[in-house]
C-alpha cells in the first residue's frame, strides 16, 4: 500500500501556497490546517471552538477573528449546525476547493453521515485535497484567489440567517435590504433572527410563491416586524447582562469561556469567579438570545416555553 504522507505514523495537512502567501495572520493560516485534519466524509469539518483553540494554542476569541480572516479570503464557508431544542452548536466548515454557498436549510446537531474524521477518513480528504490542487486541468491557485476576492463575501450573521430562510431568491438583494436595517437603521441581529425563527415556522409546508423573499422580509417596510414575538414574551438584556449570557454559552455548550477580567480562557465553572448566569423580570434564566431556560439535574439547558393567559 502507498504511503504517501512520508513518515510512518504521522498524518499531514495540506495547506494551499495562496492562503500561505495571503495578507492574513499566522493563527488564521495555522486554522485552516487544523481544519483540514477534522474534514469529514461529507467534506466539512464540525469541531467546536474550543477544541480548535486547542489544537492552535490560543483562546476562543483568536480563534473567532481567524475564522473571519479565512471567509473574507474566500478561503472557507460556514453553515450553522442547530440542535433539535433550536440553539446552535459549532458551525460546519467547507475548505477551498469545496467552498459551498447557500448550503441549505441549518444542519440539526446528530444528522452528520459519520463523526469528526481523524482516522482514514481524513488521510483521504487529504490525499484528495492534494490530487485535486495537483491536477493540470484545475484552475490555479492564483486563478482562484482572483476569482473569490471579486466573489460577493456575505457575514457569518447573515449566512446563519440565509441558511435557515425558507425562500432563497435574490441573496445579494436579501443582503443589501439585512445591511440597510443592521447598518442604518441600527436594529438588533437578534431582532431579525427572532423574526425569522417565527417566519420559518410559520412557512413550514406551505408554498414557496407565498412566502416573502428575504429582500422584501428584511426590506425597508419591515415586513420582518409582523411575525416577531409579542413584547411581553422578549427579554431585553443589557450590556453586563449579554457579558454574562456569552460566558455561560461557551461554559454550557463548550466547556471552557474568556474571561472579560483578564481575557484568560478559563475551564472552571463562572459562578467560581463571581459570574452568574443573567436572568430576565420574570427571574427566569435566559440566553444570549433573552429566551429563558433552566437546567436539569445533569446541568444542562432545557428550553422554557412561554406561559400563555
């Protein structure tokens, strides 16, 4: 059997001469090779933040910042993976050559064919990765840097938003209107997320030519405000409060958190450090996103529907 890796018992990555010779930091090169060992057979990798922060021996934030070095470079895309309570978990990464835009509606935590590839499965991906960047009839590198810095670059924020819209027409249009009320009109992202949570639920089954298109949904006449929820169901967090909800979304759903004292990651439980988690008039605990939430006897979130009168 061929070897081709060189050294027995070493796995190898791969990392394109572009991205080596970009304008980007050394920790964002450094992330795609790291992504690159996680690739699954569906050709995305899924690690968690945390994980990644491991493997490159920084924090969480540096691995955040890299993560927008490589999509602005064109250099990978990321979808949003969901869990069936409707919070979300680690994104899925797509790696140039296989860049994916518009992948669909969000990916429910467990739907993944296999788990994380570091065994056969990503030597593959990486022999793969190889060929296909040697082959003389695949456009080159430097081809291909040209042609994805010209690409249309959407935010994280919006593609989270795209991937779960349930009429995609128009992207670029749907972006323009999403930065005209994020941008100008200062809106909340979390605003037009609750609003399409309940748009996607309320279109579920029915007819795409009745459903609104995401230019018209986010556009100036703020279609978007007639499906958010009722005001007395919506918490407002202030700004200590979203530092608190951020530091238990890392704790609860990562096992490790930066704290904003002294920007260290830390892998002990907050309330040690005298972080408690927020919570809204009703003294309920809740999330980044104001929804409240309690904890069962293992720890974990259990979502909390709103009492109706």
């Amino acid at each position: 059997m061929n070897k081709p890796f060189g050294v027995e018992g070493f796995i190898y990555t791969t990392i394109p001469e572009w991205i080596l010779d970009a304008d980007i930091s050394p920790y964002a090169v450094r992330l795609f090779g790291v992504l690159s060992r996680y690739v699954g057979s569906n050709e995305a990798a899924w690690p968690s933040r945390k994980l990644l922060a491991e493997r490159m021996h920084c924090n969480i934030k540096t691995v955040d910042s890299s993560i927008k070095e490589l999509v602005e470079l064109g250099a990978i895309s990321t979808t949003k993976r969901k869990r069936e309570d409707g919070s979300y978990t680690s994104n899925f990464y797509y790696l140039w050559p296989m860049i994916r835009e518009g992948v669909g509606n969000e990916t429910v935590l467990g739907s993944p064919p296999n788990g994380i590839g570091v065994g056969n499965e990503t030597v593959q991906h990486e022999r793969t990765l190889i060929e296909r960047t040697l082959k003389k009839d695949i456009i080159s590198p430097k081809t291909e840097v040209k042609k994805t810095r010209k690409a249309k670059v959407y935010t994280p924020e919006f593609d989270a938003l795209w991937a779960i819209y349930p009429r995609k027409e128009n992207k670029p249009g749907a972006y323009e209107a999403y930065n005209g009320r994020i941008k100008d009109d200062k809106i909340p992202y979390e605003v037009l997320l609750r609003a399409t949570e309940a748009y996607v639920k309320l279109r579920a089954n029915e007819d795409d030519k009745f459903t609104l298109q995401a230019k018209t949904f986010y556009g100036p006449n703020r279609r978007y405000e007639d499906y958010l929820p009722k005001v007395e169901e919506m918490s407002s967090l202030t700004e200590a409060q979203l530092v608190l909800a951020e530091i238990y979304e890392d704790w609860d759903f990562f096992g490790g958190w930066i704290d904003p004292k002294t920007q260290e990651q830390r892998v002990d439980n907050p309330i040690k450090f005298g972080y408690t988690r927020p919570t809204n008039v009703k003294n309920q605990t809740v999330d980044i996103n104001g929804k409240p939430y309690q904890l069962d006897n293992q720890g974990k979130r259990q979502s909390v529907k709103y009492a109706t009168n």
